[in-house]
C-alpha cells in the first residue's frame, strides 16, 4: 500500500506530466533548452533571440543597405543602399567595389555605443585644431573643401574580459644604513672628519602568486583604424552601450571588422601581460627589486564585438593622406596635418639669424668691456 504524501505537498496527477517530443518543426532553445515553436522570434523562456529571427535580421540588414570594399587601403563599409558616394573615408580613395558579405560568415555586433557628438561639432573642433600654428600651414589648403570629406563611420572593436593567474619571481631589495667617520684632506691641506650616512642594499630571492580580473580592453577590428590612433581616441564609455540594432546605423557608415577575435585575443594578451607585470612590481615588498620573470595563465571569460561611433576626416595634399578623427561621443580627437616646407625653412632660417645676432651683440659687448 503506497504511503500518503507529507503534510502540505499535493500528488501530482499523473495527467499533467508531460513527456512527450517536440513538436513538428519545433527546436529547443540554444542557451536554456526551451522548445520554440515555428516562427518565433524569441524564446519564451530566457529572451534569446533564435536562430531564425537572427537569419531573417542578417538578411533585412544586407538587403537595405550596400557593401564597399576600397582597394587602395581595403577597408570594407556597410552604407545605406541610397547613397551614391564612392569615397573612402580612410584613404580618401575613390577605387571602391561593391561586394556581397554572405560568404564571409561574420559575425553580427553585440553592442553598439551610439553618436552623441554632431556632425557640426566634429567640424568645429577640425577648425579650431586647423587654426592652430597657423602659420605653418600651406596657403593652398582650402578647408572648405577639406570638411566636405567628414563622414561619420561605426568603428568595429573587440573588448575584451579575462582573469590571469601568474607565477613570479624577483629579487627584492631591502635598504640598510651605516654610518662612516672618514679622514678627508680639504683644499688648504688640512685634514678634517667628515660622517657620512652610506646607504647599502640587501637581497634576496623571492616568489609568489597573483591574481586580477581584468576588463574593457579595447583592440580595434578595423582595417582603417590603427590600434595606436584607437588608443588616442579613448576612453569610450562603455557602460553606455546598448545592444546592437540596425536602426542605430541609419544614416551613418559603418565598417566591417578585418581582425578575427584570434588576432584580437593575441593582442590582448600582450597589453595584459604588460598591466600584469606593472602591477605585480607595484605589489612587491623591499624599496627596490630587479630581475622580475611573470608567467601568467590567461582565462578569457568574456567576448563582444562592438560598434563605436567616429567621426572620420581623410584628405589627400601632394599624394600624401592626412587624417581628422574624432571620437563620437566624447570628442577626443586625434589628427594629422600637412606643413609649409618653405615655411618652416624660413621659420629656421629666421630663428639662426636671431641666433647670429644675439651672439654678435654679446661678443660686441664682451669687447667693449
């Protein structure tokens, strides 16, 4: 005879167990396993978007907007399908072809941090950073015609998250003093006493463990944008990001990445290891220490491929390329640009006279005293 139940827990009917398959042209969630009915967009359990729905997004993206590969600096744009500029805003080129992204297999942008400075503001910082040294500037430069080139580009970036465990070694230096009683001949030929307080260094080895998490590396997946002219523009704000949707993109350019999160990861090991070094010497006991060997273990426990907002300005003068960038939210910017050769000649010319003529007066007054 079966035994009742404990006190407050109903039998289940044996009616409301369900076991039964999924559905014809059903399929279970990828991230919890839920079973999605044809059609949806996203699980009803855990919000992911399906498999079909990403498809579908991927498809509506690539259908209303064009994709140009330039073949002088082969940076890859995504552009709205109603625009028929063929200039590139990296190299200034106009040799650019149209491509189809199907066969590359990319992969979408998790997050995207959205323009917060204007097209208008990015032109007014390039006239004020122009107007500097002004007089060094070529007198055939327009800038009028310079502006024109300002084009706002969605910047792919990989951030990345990791924890490194690290085994090290150093010899660590602990000072110690003495004091000296010395026996010294001055100058008249007297001998005097002099004390003195000799600082002298002990060593000795020692090893260790240590651990940090790091985040929000930045590694630019640009083909256009250095990773050196990236790090000039940040910081970009990325508790500011916010998921990617296509809407963001409307009415600005935005590139393909190039570098592979492979690439990416190897960069962001080295920029780690080199933090981790830095704050493991930081750590150290003793005044000084030498002779420091860090092994580290790199854990990558986080990922994105995002979208971060520039203001680019390319502009060629005597086949040589000059650039304007400016970060799209906190207009930091970092730029490049041409310089009189006469000019500056004469600006030399100009200091060594004024050299000559400061040493003239000198040695006249010299020789009149």
């Amino acid at each position: 005879m079966a035994e009742p139940p404990p006190l407050g827990v109903q039998p289940i009917e044996p009616s409301l167990v369900v076991d039964a398959p999924l559905a014809a042209g059903a399929a279970p969630c990828t991230r919890c396993g839920n079973p999605l009915s044809p059609g949806d967009q996203y699980c009803a359990a855990c919000g992911q978007e399906t498999e079909q729905a990403a498809g579908e997004q991927v498809a509506s993206e690539a259908a209303a907007a064009r994709f140009l590969r330039c073949e002088t600096c082969g940076a890859e744009i995504r552009t709205e399908a109603l625009q028929r500029s063929y200039v590139c805003p990296f190299c200034d080129s106009t040799y650019v072809v149209e491509f189809t992204p199907d066969a590359s297999q990319r992969r979408r942008p998790e997050f995207v941090l959205g323009f917060a400075i204007t097209r208008q503001r990015a032109q007014q910082e390039f006239r004020r950073w122009l107007r500097t040294n002004r007089w060094l500037r070529p007198g055939d430069l327009t800038q009028a015609a310079i502006e024109e080139k300002q084009q706002g580009v969605y910047l792919p970036f990989w951030t990345f998250s990791t924890h490194v465990s690290s085994r090290w070694r150093a010899s660590i230096g602990e000072y110690w003093y003495e004091t000296v009683v010395r026996r010294v001949r001055g100058s008249d030929g007297k001998m005097t006493t002099r004390t003195e307080r000799v600082r002298h260094t002990e060593w000795w080895p020692l090893t260790g463990r240590h651990q940090r998490y790091y985040a929000g590396f930045l590694v630019s997946a640009s083909r256009g944008l250095s990773q050196a002219e990236a790090q000039q523009l940040q910081p970009f704000p990325l508790t500011a990001l916010v998921r990617y949707q296509p809407s963001y993109l409307a009415g600005w350019m935005s590139e393909e990445y190039v570098i592979d999160h492979d690439q990416a990861w190897q960069l962001c090991q080295q920029h780690f290891q080199t933090l981790e070094k830095r704050n493991i010497a930081a750590f150290l006991p003793g005044d000084e220490h030498r002779q420091l060997q860090v092994h580290s273990r790199f854990e990558q426990t986080g990922i994105d491929l995002v979208l971060l907002p520039v203001h680019v300005l390319s502009y060629r003068y005597h086949d040589r390329v000059f650039r304007f960038l400016v970060n799209g939210y906190t207009g930091q910017f970092v730029g490049q640009k041409p310089v009189s050769g006469r000019r500056v000649a004469a600006l030399v010319v100009a200091i060594l006279l004024g050299i000559a003529v400061l040493v003239g007066l000198f040695l006249l007054l010299s020789a009149g005293a």
